[in-house]
C-alpha cells in the first residue's frame, strides 16, 4: 500500500493507495469494482491520461509531473469520459469523487508516494 500526502496543503490525500505499474494493472484499473473507500486510490505510472470506459463511478484524477506536482486536476469524472492528455504529465492518482475538493488541492501542489505498512503509522521506502 501507498500513502499518498500533500506537502503543500500538510493532508493526507490517500492512505491506502495501489500502485499500478504494470501493463496489465494499468490495464484493468479500477475496472470491476463498485467504488474507492475514503482513503483508497490507485497510482498509475507512467499515464499521460485515463478514461472511465465500463467504470460504475465517478472518480478524482490528479495528474502529476515527474517530481510529483500537480498538473491537472479533473473532479468526480463520470464514467465513458477522457481526460485530456498531456505530454508532461507522467502520473495519475485515482481517488474518490470528492477528495479533490475536500482537500482544496491546487495546481502547482506538491505530492510525496510513499510505501508504508498498514500495521505501522510510520512511512518507509519512497516509491517517486
């Protein structure tokens, strides 16, 4: 699991982050589930854009250069929707609808992925 934090706005943006870093995880997604609980997401990388085809939810996508800041922000993107795509843009970060602007999170915010142990509330092993 991932541990997504905002250094900018000093929050939390996920807890429970997957990492999709494979062709096939980057494939299927989200794909077949129901929703993201509060704190679930998934980190796709590389991504230079994502679509919702066959998806049963709206989703938050955050879009990340490659030092992890943010370039684009799209806010509870309805299922058969594309984002645009961005020759920048090296990440995503799939979150619930919602957290985007729960978090006031802005362009330009600065993003730290990091891997962590559930069982612990201490953060090791940078992923970026």
């Amino acid at each position: 699991m991932l541990r997504v934090i905002d250094t900018t706005r000093g929050c939390i943006v996920g807890d429970r982050v997957e990492l999709a870093d494979t062709s096939l995880k980057r494939l299927f997604g989200l794909l077949g589930r129901s929703g993201l609980d509060a704190g679930g997401g998934l980190w796709i990388r590389p991504s230079s854009g994502v679509h919702t085809f066959f998806m049963a939810f709206k989703i938050d996508v955050v879009g990340l250069d490659d030092d992890l800041r943010v370039i684009k922000l799209w806010r509870c993107l309805a299922p058969w929707r594309v984002t645009s795509v961005s020759l920048k843009m090296r990440s995503v970060v799939e979150l619930p609808c919602g957290v985007i602007s729960r978090l006031q999170m802005q362009l330009g915010d600065q993003l730290d992925i990091t891997a962590f142990c559930e069982s612990s509330s201490t953060a090791s092993n940078e992923i970026s």
